[in-house]
C-alpha cells in the first residue's frame, strides 16, 4: 500500500501523462514513452522517500498558491457582481485588475 503522498504525486503525474501523450504523434515516441520513460517515473516516484516527495509537493504549493489565491479573488469578484448591483470594474484596485487580467 502507498503512503498518501505518493498517491499525491501519482495523480500528479497521471494529469501530466495526459499532456506528455496527447503531444506525442509520433507512434515509435509514443511506444518508447510507455515503455521506457513511463516505467522509470513510476519507478522513481515508489523509490522515493516520503519526506522527498513531501518536499518537493510543498515546492509546488508554494508555487502555485499565488496563481489560485488570484483565481479565489476573480472568483469572489465575480460572485459579488452577481449578487450586487454595481459593477467591479468600476473600481480601481491594483489586485482586482491583476485578478482580472489571470482569468
């Protein structure tokens, strides 16, 4: 049984597998990738230590926090507009234009 984060990071890995493969056109790339590049991966990620994996997660948390705390803020902005009768974009906020500018 794997420990929860590398089930973390398989899933992670499944999501770029998707982009990987829906690049590959060529049929030889594809069959190398899956039999070759594919294996190692999961090789790699069952071979690491938790604490590792667990470093390396907190790294792409840190660097994606900024991006979604953006999305939240378009998010709650664009809920307010629903529900209030005046529009947002009236409002001059460096944060809200940055938000705005993302999504």
């Amino acid at each position: 049984m794997e420990s929860e984060v590398k089930n973390l990071c398989y899933k992670i890995f499944e999501r770029m597998d998707i982009l990987i493969q829906n690049k590959l056109g060529n049929m030889v790339l594809v069959k190398l990738y899956k039999t070759i590049i594919l294996p190692y991966f999961h090789w790699g990620i069952k071979t690491t230590s938790d604490e590792d994996i667990k470093e390396n997660l907190q790294f792409i948390y840190k660097t994606l926090k900024p991006f979604f705390e953006k999305k939240q803020l378009k998010d709650q902005l664009d809920e307010a507009e629903k529900i209030g009768a005046v529009s947002l974009d009236k409002l001059q906020n460096k944060e809200f234009e940055e938000a705005k500018r993302y999504f």
